[in-house]
C-alpha cells in the first residue's frame, strides 16, 4: 500500500508519497499529538492527593502545637509550684533565724530575718509587661536572692553560737561514768601492788565492767590505745592546755584525731593495765601536769 500527497500553489507543485511503515508512525504521531494536548498539566486526582496531604500535615502541627501547649502548662505548674515551696521555705527560715537570735540574746537588729535584702539599679522609664515566664524568672532570682541572704546571716549566726557551744562544751565538768562510785582519791596512798606509799594522780570510779566511760568535756582525741599502766586508754585535748585521760578500759571506742562531745562515749569499763578491778582512773592534766580532778567533777555549770 502506498499513499501520495500532492501539495500546489501557483509556483510550485510538491508530491509526497508515503508506504505503509512511514504511514503508519505519521498516525501514530498525530495521534501521540491529540493525547498530549488534549491532557492536562495536573488530573484532579492529583489536586485532591495534593489537598489530602496538606491537610495530614496540618493536623500534625495541631497535635503537636497542642502537645507543646499542655507540656508548657505542666512546666509552668511546676514551676508555680516550686516557688511556693521556696517562699514557704524562706518563712521557715525567718522564724528559726529569729527564734536563734532570741536564744542567743543577740541584737535582732543585726539579724533581721523578716526583712528582704536591700537591692538596687536603675529605674526604668517605662512599665513593660513581662510575659509569664519573665515574671516567674524575676521572682525565682528574687528568692534566690532571699535565700542567699537569709543562708550568710544563717551561717554568721551558727559560728556564733557554735563558739559558745564550744566553750561550753569544753568546759571539764561531771563524772567520766553515769554509774558507779569514787573508789580511790587524787593524792598519796598505799599502792595496790607493792604496798608502799605511792602517788596517784588522778581519780578512780569503779563500777560494772562493760559500762560506758564518757568525755567530761569536748574535744580532740590525741591518744586511744594501749599504753604502759594504764591500760587501753583514752586522752583527749580540750584546748588551752587542758587533757583528760581515761584508763583501764576494756574496748577503746573513740580513735586518734576524732572530735568528741560532752557525754560521748569513748570506752567501755574494764581492768586492763596496771589494775585490780573494773574502774576508769580519771586524770586532768595542765600543760602536762596532772591535778586533782576532784574540783572539776563538782564544778557547776556542767
């Protein structure tokens, strides 16, 4: 099968013949034309999917803008609820505060906790509004200033009373036991063992063998150990020349270097060392001569 196509005009004749194959693709082609043209850039389909997907996405930003939303609502709760805490917390410390100075019989004037502290800077010119974390952030800095505040008056305070509680912690008074009796005296006596006249230099308490010996008086422990005639002993330092011994005991419960209090217990009672029976000799030495205790074992004030 063949076709011819005669084109003419005035001046020129124009034949073109087409076989079956080149046919063929020309159709094809024309109609490969009218499918192209005839569709559109975008099917509504596509629109829709496009509508659908955007809208996904829009939901998305809903929930998360919401989560975000309840998320910050807890923060901001908590937070509320934090410097409730710390302004109750600053009330407790005003009243201990004052309640110390009045223990103290110090000037209240010199430790008014019910006073915020004096702060200063420039004034502004203009009122701003401040969102709701500023504000919480100015007042949690204004606490923390209160706090900062009432925690160095807190701690001038303590060194205060503490250098009263020291001294009077330290201040040699009582008996070395809670139970028991002076069984022998500061001064000359018969010693138990050779039976000649001896000196003995301090005091002793018998009791119950197992009994608690106590520190008359606070201090720092410079020996605990065994050592020759006394047995396992306790000495403590109290500060301006003063020690105390402790002697005979059947556990030593306190070691070297350890800050002990009035009344703590440092040993049990035993017989251990140069001794005879369960009993704590009890010395009070001054710049390392021992004295008779007996006036500090009365003393008041303990």
């Amino acid at each position: 099968m063949k076709l011819t196509l005669l084109l003419r005009s005035n001046n020129t004749r124009l034949a073109l013949s087409l076989n079956r194959r080149k046919l063929t693709l020309l159709l094809l082609g024309v109609c490969g034309l009218v499918l192209v043209s005839s569709r559109s850039t975008t099917s509504p389909e596509e629109n829709i999917a496009r509508v659908q997907l955007a809208n996904a996405e829009f939901q998305q930003q809903v929930k998360d803008v919401t989560l975000l939303k309840d998320a910050t609502q807890q923060k901001l709760s908590g937070m509320l609820l934090k410097l409730a805490e710390m302004q109750s917390q600053i009330q407790r410390l005003d009243a201990l505060g004052s309640k110390l100075v009045e223990q103290a019989n110090l000037n209240p004037d010199e430790f008014n906790f019910g006073q915020d502290p004096s702060v200063g800077g420039p004034v502004s010119t203009t009122e701003v509004e401040l969102p709701v974390h500023d504000e919480l952030l100015v007042k949690m800095e204004s606490m923390l200033s209160q706090l900062q505040d009432k925690s160095q008056q807190l701690s001038a305070l303590e060194t205060i009373m503490l250098s009263h509680h020291i001294e009077k912690q330290s201040r040699l008074t009582g008996k070395p036991i809670q139970s028991g009796w002076l069984s022998s005296y500061y001064g000359v006596r018969k010693d138990p063992f050779s039976g000649l006249p001896a000196m003995h230099k301090g005091l002793d308490f018998a009791g119950k063998e197992g009994e608690a010996v106590r520190a008359t008086g606070a201090g720092v422990v410079t020996w605990a150990g065994s050592r020759y005639g006394y047995g396992q002993l306790v000495e403590i330092d109290h500060g301006q020349g003063l020690k105390t011994r402790y002697g005979h005991n059947k556990e030593v419960k306190v070691k070297i270097g350890d800050v002990v209090t009035k009344g703590q217990a440092i040993a049990l009672m035993g017989n251990t060392g140069r001794s005879t029976g369960a009993h704590v000799h009890y010395e009070v030495l001054r710049k390392g001569k021992q004295l008779d205790p007996l006036p500090f074992v009365y003393r008041k004030g303990s």
